[in-house]
C-alpha cells in the first residue's frame, strides 16, 4: 500500500528595525488547504498581502481572517518566491504603519477579506511609530 501524506507546513520571522526579534511556526488553516487545491486548477488568485493583528487566540484550522486585524499590506513580491518545494512570501511595514503590539499574523489573496493561507499567533512585538518591521514567512509542501 502506497502512501504518501502530503503536508503544508510554515514558519516566519519578524524582524524590528533589521533585528529578529521572534522566529514561530504557523498553521495551514483549512482554508489555505482549500485554497491549494484550487491553484492547482488555476482557480483562485495568488497570495497578495499580509497582515497583522492583536488577536491572542491560538491558530486554528477553522479559521478564515485574524482575529483582530490590525494592518494589512502588500506583499513585496505578489505570489511569493518559489524555490523547490517552498514558497516565501515577505512584507514591510514602515515607521508610522501597523503600530501596536502585534500577536498575530497572517497570508492572504486580497486587499481584504479574502482567502487566508495561514495563520500564526506569538508572543508580543511591540512595534512602536518609528520602527520598521519585517516578516519573511516560508511555507513548505513536504
């Protein structure tokens, strides 16, 4: 018998000002899952923006959107990088944008609302007015 268990697994890091500050993993939600799928009809959009929240409950597969969003940006390159089997999606908030003590984060295909790929809660980052963050978050298929 044959099998071969597929598995959508992430991680990012945030960086504050240029210096990590935090390195977690995420959760595929069952929406991102669904949302694979799809692609691989070329039925749905690429991923396009990340965002940020305050929310503090823990990722869970149900889950459609953050649970208390804060900001959302696009990401810096729409679609990701892809490279063997991973696929990495990055984006930058300036000083003066997405300010507050973030504890959640996660990938979508819109401006709003939208499909979300993934989602993942961590310990506070304080990012203040004048700083600079960035969150580089890999996902892999293995």
């Amino acid at each position: 018998m044959i099998h071969d268990d597929l598995k959508l697994t992430g991680a990012l890091t945030i960086a504050l000002n240029d210096e990590i500050v935090q390195e977690t993993e995420n959760l595929v939600v069952t929406a991102g899952k669904n949302w694979v799928a799809d692609r691989m009809n070329d039925a749905n959009t690429v991923m396009t923006h990340m965002a940020v929240g305050t929310g503090t409950t823990e990722a869970l597969a149900a889950q459609t959107a953050l649970v208390t969003e804060l900001d959302r940006n696009a990401l810096t390159t729409s679609g990701g990088t892809v490279s063997t089997n991973t696929i990495t999606y990055e984006c930058t908030w300036a000083a003066a944008d997405g300010t507050g003590a973030i504890t959640e984060a996660g990938i979508f295909d819109a401006a709003s609302s939208g499909d979300m790929l993934a989602r993942t809660k961590f310990d506070v980052v304080n990012k203040g007015a004048d700083d600079s963050m960035t969150i580089t978050w890999t996902i892999t298929v293995s």
